[in-house]
C-alpha cells in the first residue's frame, strides 16, 4: 500500500488530464481495448487522444502510435488495456514518456495467485521509479463527467449524467449494475471511480482528493476489505469535518463465507465485520446494508437541505400508507409533527370535512394538484415541522404530473428538505420522472423514504458535534509498561504472569484489587490478614486455566485460621486431580462484595489496529452479546457511549432500587486501557475480567486480568 | 362482526355473479360511480349488467333502472355506490329485490365517526334481515380475473393480470399503488378484494373461501386491524395444514402513532403488535414489513416449487454481487452449497480458467448464454443443491435476453427453484421483462432475492411440521379455580390476594413456595419454624407495591428467635414510613437459593384472548426485554420453542459449568398456566415473578404470584 502523502499523488492528472494515451486498444469491437477507447473518443473528451496499438495503423480513424514513446507531443495520463504480461513493460514505456499517472484496466494479476501478485508488485515497483500515480490493475476505469473534460476512461455502457455524487468501488462489475440503476433514476455522478487491487492509489488517496473537489457532495464507497482501517478513520473524519460531505459505505464480506468469496475473487483479508461497523460510526462514515439503500440514503442527502430537527409532516391521499409511513417514522425516530394552530386553520379551510387535518394529513382519494399544494405549502412554513414526506396513490382523479410539479415548486422554494413515495409503477412512473428530473429525492415505498429522512438527520446531528479529542489520563507510566511488555519478551512468553499484569495495569493507573502469593499456610494467613478480611484464594498456575471446576477458588474466608486450612485443600486437591500443573503457590484477593462485574478488554485488529472492548458482565457478553467496540485511542464521547450503548446500562445506572455503579470510575478506566493500547501495541490481547464498579464515589477495581503479547 | 358460519355466505355470489345491479351510477366521468360501472362494462365480464341511476335513462349506453325493484329479470349482486345516506334505502331495496350478495363501494360509514357508525350498524341489520353478504362498505371493490366470470367490480384504474395470486387489503387506497406495482412486473392475480370496513365479511370469511379456490394459490393480506385475533389464526392454520397455501400479511399499525393514525382513518383498535407477531409465528401466517418484502417472497412461493433444502447454488458474472449473495444468503440462514466432485468437474471443463468454479460461481464479466448454461445445468442438477440464484450485471458482452432466455428454459424443466437477479435498470430491462413473463421470480437485489429464498424455504419446513396440539395437563382443578376467583369478584376485589393466588396457581397443579401469614411475633417464630429455614420474610399489604424500598423484605432468616425479631423491626418500620397502609400481617417462605429465576405470565389481548407470557428473571425481562408471548392453548412445540427462544435460554440450559435448570419442569408449570389462562377467561393478568427454576429433577416452584381479574 502506497503512504498517503497524498498531496504528492497526480490524481488531478487521472481526473483532469490534457492528453491520454490508450495502450493496448485495438479495432476488435465488443472487447475491452476497443470499447474503452470508443467511449472516450464518443463521450465528449476535451483533450487530445493518442491510440497506441503495435498491430494497427489507426484506431476508429484515429492516427495510432506502435510504442507510447513513439508519441511525439507530451501525454498527461496512460490508460492501459494490455493483457497482464505486457502490462509492465507498457507502464516502463509511459515512466520513460514522462507520464505521471496511468490507469491499469486489465486483470490477472493480486486477484489471480501468487504469480500475479509478483506481476502486481513489479507494477508498484515501476510506478515508484517514474513517481506514477497508479489506478487499478483490475478494474473498470474512470469517469469525470465535469463539462471541463468529459472523460470517460472506462468500459462502462454508457456515461452517466453530471451530478454531485461520487462513487468508489473495489469492484468492477458492480460499477456497469449501479451506473444502469442511476441513469434510470437520473442520479447523476459528478466522479465514478472502479479502483480495482489499489496497487497504488486507494479509497484513502481518492477520499482526499474527493474532499477539495467542488463537484462533489456525497461521497459513496463500496469495499471488499479494509486495509488500513484507522488511515480510511481519519480521513473520512477529516472530510466530513472540514466540508460536511456525507460519506456512505457498502461493505461486503460481513459473513466468514461473504468474506472468503471476496477474498478468492479480490486476494482480500477481511477483518472482523463487528469491529468494522463500530470504526464506521465512530469516524462518521454511514453504513449501508444494500445498493438500494446506499442511493436511497444519498439522494436525499444529495438533493435536498438537511433536515434541522426529526419533526415530519407526512402528506398522504390514501389513509394506509399515511399510517405505514407514520409506524416507518416512529421506529426510525422521526417525530410525527404537532402542527401550530395557524397551519391546522388552514389546513381545515381548504380541505374538505372528510380529510384528516392532523398528521399524517390526509387530503383523501379524489385529491388534484390544489389540495397537495395547500398541504404541503402551510405544513412546511410550519414552524413546528422540520421537513415534509409526500405521498401518493394514483386514484381515479389523481392528477398526477400536476401534483408531481407541484411538489417540485415547493421544494425549490423551501429550505427544509422534501421526500416523496409515489407509489406503484406505471401509472406513477411519468410523476416520478418529473420528481427525479427535479431533484426531488423519491422513494417507492413510504418507509424507505422515513429511513432516507432519518438518516439524513442522523447524518446532520453527527456532523454537529464537536470533534472527539483522545482523552488523556495522568499518571501513566509508559516507561514502567513496556519494561513489563519487554521483560516477558525476554523469557519468550506470549502470555503474561497474574503479577506482570497487574503492574501493567497499575502502571497506567488503572485500580486493581492486590493480589498477595503466598505459598505456604502460614504464608496464606499472614496475607489474608494483610488483605483485610473477607478473602478470595485461587491457585496461581498457568496450566490451570478452569480454576473453579478443579475447586482452586474459594471465596469468603473471613479468618486467617480458615485462611490457612484452604491454603491446603486447594493445594492437595490439585495435586491429586492434575499431579503435572506447574503450581507458584495460591493467590489471596480481598472479596469484593456488592459491585457490578464488567468486562474490559483490548484487541488488536488487522485493519484498525487497537480496539477497545467493554462488556457487562461474563453472562451478559456470553449470552446477550452485550458487548461494544471502539477503535482506540478515545475521545471522552466515545467512552460515554460505549457505557451507555451496552443493553445493560440501565443496570449499571441503577434500576428500580438498585445500585448504581460509579460511572465516571469506570470512564477513566476505559480511557487509561485506551492508552495503554496505543502506547503498547506489542499488546495483541488484553481482558480484565471482571472489573468491579462499586458505589459512586468509590471507584472501580479490576480483578483477573490476562494480558498476551 | 359476523359470526363464521362461512359456509352460509354468499362469497359465490360476490365473484361469480351471474348478473350485477350497480346502484347509483352516473354518466359523469371521472367519478367514482362512472368508472365503476365502466370498469365492468369494458372489463370484459361474462354475465348481464343493469345500471340502476333514479336520474338517467341510460349509463353508457345500457339502458337504466330508477330503482333496483324496477329490473324484471333476477339479478344476483348489487354494487352499491350511492351516497353513504341512501345507501341503507338501496341495501334494502336489494333485499326486497331477493339479491344475498352486496359491494358498497361508498365511504362516509364507521370511519367518520359515531354518526357514521349508526349508519353501519343500520347496514349490517338490513344485511341480516335479508340474509344479504356485504363486502364493504367504504372500499374499492372487488376484482376476479378467471375467465369464467371477468369481474372488475372496482373503481381500481386497471384490470390485473391472471395469475395465482390473491390480495385482500382493509385500504381501499393502498389497493391502486399494488395493482400498478404489480402490472409493470407482470404479477397476476386469482382474486383481488379491497373489504373495507368489514361490516359484515372479514379476512377471516375470505380465507376461508380462498381456502377452496382453486385459482389461488397464495393469499395476500393487508390489514390495519385484527379484529378477531384467535378466528384468524384459526383460519390460518386451517388453510395452510389443508391446502399448503402460504399467506403473507402486511400489518400496519406496529407503532403507538402509527395506530393511533389507523384508527382515525377506518375507526379502528390495535392491540400489542408484539403479541400479533407471535401470534402470527405461531398459526404460520408470514408477516412482512413492507409491501415490497410481501411481493418478494410470495412471487418465490407463487412461481416456483418450494425448496426442498437450505443448500443453494449462487452464479454470477460478477465477483462483488457474488460476495454480497453469499453475505446475504448466510446473514438469511442458507447454506452456500458443497457441489459434488461431479459437478466440479463440469465446470471447470466448460468455464474459462479464470472463473471461479466454487460456490459463488462466478462465469466473468464476458460470460454469455453458454456459461450461463452449463453453470445452471451442472449445478440444478448436482445432488447437493437445492435451488439456484443466478445474478447477472449488465457487462459490455453480456447478451442480457439470451441469458434470461436461457434461465426460463431451466426453470421449467427443474423441480428446484431458481430465482434471479439482473442488477440495475434499463439495460437489464429487456431481460427482467422475459423472466418475468415466463413467472421467474426476479430482484433488483441479491439480497432480497436471497431472503424470498429463505422464506420459501422456512414455509416449507413450517408446513411440514405436525399440528402442535394443546396439552392438557393431569390434575386441574377448574372447579377449585372457578371458586377462589367468584369469591374476589364477589368481594368486588380486581386483585386476588397473595393467598388466593397461590390457590389459584395449586389448583392447576403449579408447585409454590408456601407462604404463612404471620401477625404477631410469637406467630412469625412459628410460621418461620414450620416453612424450614432460611426462611425470607415480606410486609403483607395490598397498599404497598414496592416493598423492598419500604424495607418490608428481610432475606436469610435463619432462627425463630430472628424471625420473630424481623416481624417487629417490619412492622414498626412501615407503621412510621407509611401509616396509612392496611397491614395484613408478615408472610413467612422458605428461602430458595441455587435456583434460576423466570417470569410466567398470562396477559389477555383485545384481538387474541389469552396470552402466555415468559421471560428471564426480572432484570433480563426489565433491561433485555428477553420476553417471549404465545397465544393459548399451548402445544408442547410451541412451550418448548417459547423456552428455547429467549435470550437467555443457554444461562437456562446450564453453561460453562453453571447448572442447568428443571426445564421439564419448567414445561410442566407452562403448560399449566396455559390451561389455567384458557379455562378461565375472568384472568385478566397474572404474573409469576419470580417461578424458581431448580436443579434437573427437582422442579420449580412460584414464590410471588399476582392476579387480577
């Protein structure tokens, strides 16, 4: 993966070049060499085009050059089409040229085995002498519909329409599906990117450079793996901070099978989806579930003023879907609006007696353009009403285009967003036409278009907050950690002693309840007493990872004499049951009594790197999965969510007459193990298991903590 | 409503009418009276028609009647579709007429309020004296598109398509949407009903026909109300266990406001839609969330065989959809299948080398027809398959028809299903509308095409399931239950108390912690030797609910001496903090420890009578809302399912070394309460809270039962 000094990358030579040479093209209709150079030279490119073919003399009456160097005049940009084995000596060729940018099309190199991985990584090689800022190989090419270059360096079908959407794919294929699904619906482009194996440039690369460019407002994204997951983080942060672009993301591979499709069509790793869909929310990014939604989603982002509250007008001629939109509305926690008394006046004076005046209002079957016009015009001069959904049934009398229109003039005149459902298919279809031709972001069902409007929400609240600074504990000693970290590397041990591991965790300050080994009975009674009554004992060995079943732990000694008689017991039970454990002796805990357990833990993830885990409770994370992710380090914000998202923060909070746990202990806990795994990354895996969280006030203490590096 | 004596109804009448009176037609056009006799006229309907208009001689050239009495010939149904105030004259004047079969398209009925309810009410008296059914009234009609009789007794735009698919909508409105939907993509129709409000023939009358028509073979249905829960599981059940027919319900209303918008459109009540959705899981009617998902999965059931397994092939000529199918198919509990060596074989024979020969089979973007072929042939045919996905995406050399040409040629000769996707829109537009006419159910998305898979195949293993029959546990004693709760109601008392519950809960052999009421000092000493120590005792009074807060709980007693010492500190405790409280006295139990605690309930609904409910300890139910409701009587199957499918079910089944709980047991009590909610409807609530669950063999037993009647 190249580094991403992107301001060094050519990708104003790959979007905007003043010449291209095609290397590789040929007069073969219907293949890939013909029909990319076909659809550059008929799709209204504004700059010079240079076929070069060591077989023909022309290519479709354009004078063709045997070898790139043969071209006398500079050429900005290579797009290459040759089989995969010529695919290098064609990129020395344009590196020769001077060509600092080039888009490999063909295929049959990472995706194919080892051999094109070799292929793939001389292709790097090339590219980093001459300083070539790379597109693909693998993929279906780009397209740049600004009038300024009319560029359509792809085997797509056809060049879609100017808008203000870019759209970035890993896959090919999926691009020819999505440009047929957006000419249909007059979703125009404003940059059409299929990247490919990204030997060089990424979504990353592109993500910066779709940042600065002022065609584009929404940026979407599909992916079969993530390779640097905490590189995509920050740069989807950095867009969506400094420009409030909306980023959306179609991930594949979310199954193990998803996953190992992708990774035998691609020669991708896909890291856990879990983790994935956590780092997502974290860093913005709007993860989809389908295409469809994708567009659903973007278009009313794209089209229309983001909502400033969730309070809906809905606008309906036909009572069942007002209520199926109205059910759509609440579970996607949208607010069905009150309306003032002056809308619900109004609303009352035009309408007829039958048609229902409050929200969702319906104007009833036999409505024209007139009654739509009335709704919509003093719903959303409503102050109470954040933005409007408009729905229609093609009755009898439906007027439908007039109605279609109607809906566009108010649009353009409000600043609060618009959405419609005309529903069915033929009858509708010359009213959506209309609607789509407007910009009018329009959904089939009613309750696609109340998630469109709930995420354009979501998306318009997140974008408000205040950025997430990595929060920042006292007294953490990172020099004290990493002697521990390099002490067990020392001896070559993966997994840290009981003793090594809470000086990790007090080296970053982080509570822990003392543990005393002794090894001996009177040993054991001596630090009982120094633990302070009451007691927990276990046996302290790594062979003995299920203490409990091997009767190694016993709880609630209260005496130093009761301390000493279970120092043995434990002792000659586990002699007799597992003669081979290696035994250090028994550990000596005081009990802590009245605390909620959680869990905390850290990973480590092949694309995002340190993850921090917090769960309530063994059982809980066991059974209900009551368990959250986040990609480290932390921002206060981020840990106060991670406690409150958890099923079982009402727990923790204290229901009904019980306790509550001392939160902001628990906050400060998370934000010293967050730490601790940035500072650290020899850490692989980290588990404190449980963590006590007593009363308010009184803070936390972690109990059995593993640590594996 | 009407009772269900379905076989005295006159639904023959209403779709194959030899001969229609339409009341209240015009000439004016674009009115809901004009079209409506114009749709018959022009639909082509095989029998005699006779306009009945008091002001014209004549409606579109047919000669008309002032009133209905005026026809001499007898006519067999009447359309009604004069104003909602004289349309009890025209039902009347239909009864005089001697016709039992009526549409009343007209609105203006229960839906406007308590005036128009009257003037229903006056409807379904006329329609009773007259022995008259009545479909309606405010409705769209009736459509029936065999053959034999044409009927579009609509005001519906078109007439649809024949095909075996029927559609039963409470929305007159919603109707218009479906059938253009349905038209653009060729979906037909057996029967088409919009009934309305119901006054006189339900969904519940309409199964039952449907049940016996042999043109439908799946049903259907739209409802924003269920009126009569237990009748339409009833009726469910039955035409599922006879005929096989799958029926899909749409049912709005899932949200408080979304209900609330209901009723102020057809007048009518929801109950809990948790409850509806178990009911539905229950009696195997398929319930989906849009009108989208309802056409998906019935064009899967209604076009092709049902699968015969989970196992399908995925072929594609594109990687990305590839690995979205597989992601999708998992996600809906498919397995992507193992292919035999065979199969293997072939593939790999026939498919380029750079085609992917495993599951997903990916043919490569320049695929055609002969790929597709042997891909679909070689793997229809392979053992380990169960049904086949074939996704194509619109690449430059895909000759789209061919290959959907290809497809339908498979289809029919295979009795495994094959379902498709053809991503995008216009240049896959040709290929949709050939799988469509040829009845291949066809997605824009393979991820919805992967879910009607799965609901196809998850219907077909439901219908194959034995009729899960009551369970009629040894030992009741309904004469005993029927005594303590006429002695409440006698009393006038809503609630039983502590002690009457428990009798309630022994008569129908549900084991409970026996309690004593103890009111004095030397009694509590007494009742706490007797129960067994330890022993916990409780504050008895019907004024206090939460009696920890009042510290009117004492756990862990565990002499006489102690017990009589928690009656006074109890008894002086709630005398200062709530002395306005009736005390009964203190209530002695034995302490059970090492037991896991559930929630029994049983919960009456408005549309499904007895309701039992479960759940996992309080907290669980509180926090997790791990709680699963079941419509009575229950069968061992669905007790058993009830237990497995909460949350919490492995902490029940033992795990990591916790002991497992008396699930038998645990069964026992279930099947009991069941018995208990059915044989005595007076119950309007009752919770065990918590019922211990013991050891494996040792049973459970209630400790805090409440009832109210």
């Amino acid at each position: 993966m190249a580094d991403h000094t992107h301001s060094t990358k050519h990708l104003d030579s790959i979007f905007y070049p003043q010449s291209i040479a095609v290397l590789g093209t040929t007069n073969v209709s219907g293949t890939v060499p013909h029909d990319i150079f076909e659809n550059l030279l008929i799709g209204g490119y504004t700059g010079i085009l240079y076929p070069v073919s060591p077989g023909s003399k022309s290519i479709q009456c354009v004078k063709a050059f045997k070898y790139v160097l043969d071209i006398e005049d500079p050429v900005e940009m290579a797009v290459i089409v040759f089989p995969s084995h010529v695919c290098n000596l064609a990129l020395e060729q344009c590196g020769q040229k001077g060509i600092h940018a080039a888009i490999i099309i063909s295929a049959g190199f990472k995706e194919t085995g080892p051999k094109g991985l070799a292929r793939e990584q001389q292709l790097q090689d090339i590219a980093r002498k001459y300083n070539i800022t790379l597109i693909g190989p693998n993929c279906l090419g780009v397209i740049n519909t600004d009038p300024e270059v009319m560029l359509n360096a792809s085997f797509a079908r056809k060049m879609p329409e100017a808008g203000n959407i870019a759209f970035l794919s890993q896959s090919g294929a999926l691009c020819t599906a999505v440009l047929d699904y957006a000419q249909s619906k007059h979703i125009g482009f404003s940059k059409f990117v299929s990247f490919g194996n990204k030997a060089d440039v990424t979504e990353i690369d592109l993500l910066y450079y779709l940042k600065d460019d002022p065609k584009t407002q929404v940026i979407l994204l599909y992916l079969e793996e993530i390779t640097d997951g905490t590189g995509l983080m920050r740069a989807a942060e950095e867009v969506i901070a400094e420009t409030g672009k909306p980023i959306l993301l179609l991930k594949s591979g979310r199954t193990q099978e998803g996953a190992s499709a992708a990774a035998s069509h691609t020669g991708s790793m896909a890291g856990s989806d879990e983790i994935c869909d956590a780092a997502m929310k974290q860093c913005g990014i709007i993860r989809c579930s389908t295409i469809e939604e994708m567009f659903n989603f973007a278009i009313a982002m794209a089209y229309q003023p983001l909502p400033q509250g969730n309070r809906v007008a809905i606008i309906t001629n036909a009572g069942g879907p007002g209520v199926l939109a109205t059910d759509a509305a609440v579970m996607n926690r949208l607010q069905v609006a009150r309306f003032t008394d002056e809308t619900t006046q109004k609303l009352k004076e035009y309408l007829p007696k039958t048609a229902n005046i409050k929200n969702p209002v319906d104007v009833i079957g036999d409505a024209r353009r007139d009654r739509y016009q009335v709704a919509i015009s003093s719903t959303l001069q409503d102050p109470n009403v954040d933005g409007a959904l408009v729905i229609l049934t093609p009755q009898s009398m439906t007027d439908i285009e007039a109605i279609a229109s109607e809906v566009c003039n108010h649009a353009a005149e409000s600043d609060k967003p618009l959405l419609t459902s005309f529903m069915g298919e033929a009858d509708v279809a010359k009213g959506i036409d209309i609607l789509l031709r407007h910009k009018i972001p329009h959904y089939i069902l009613p309750e696609t278009m109340c998630s469109a409007f709930a995420c354009a929400y979501r998306f318009k609240r997140s974008r408000e907050r205040e950025p997430d600074t990595p929060v920042n504990p006292n007294g953490t000693d990172s020099g004290k950690a990493q002697a521990v970290l390099d002490r067990a590397r020392a001896a070559g041990r993966r997994m840290l002693s009981a003793r090594e591991s809470e000086e990790l965790a007090q080296a970053y300050g982080i509570p822990i309840v003392e543990s005393r080994l002794a090894q001996s009975e009177a040993e054991a009674a001596r630090a009982a007493e120094a633990a302070g009554f009451p007691v927990v004992m276990k046996i302290a060995s790594e062979d003995i990872v299920h203490k409990v079943n091997l009767q190694g732990v016993v709880l609630n000694i209260r005496t130093a004499a009761e301390a000493a008689e279970a120092y043995g017991r434990i002792m000659q039970h586990v002699q007799r049951e597992m003669p081979e454990a290696r035994v250090e002796g028994v550990m000596i805990q005081r009990m802590i009594t009245g605390a909620q357990e959680v869990i905390l833990g850290i990973k480590r993830d092949p694309s995002f790197g340190a993850v921090v885990m917090f769960g309530y409770g063994g059982i809980y994370v066991e059974v209900f999965h009551d368990v959250i992710f986040r990609v480290a380090p932390l921002g206060k914000r981020t840990i106060q969510s991670m406690i409150q998202e958890i099923k079982a923060y009402p727990i923790l909070a204290g229901i009904r007459g019980q306790k509550a746990g001392d939160i902001a202990a628990l906050e400060d806990c998370l934000a010293r193990l967050s730490r601790l795994a940035v500072d650290c990354p020899q850490i692989q895996e980290m588990d404190i298991n449980p963590l006590f969280v007593l009363e308010p006030g009184k803070g936390c203490c972690a109990c059995d903590i593993k640590v594996m590096v």
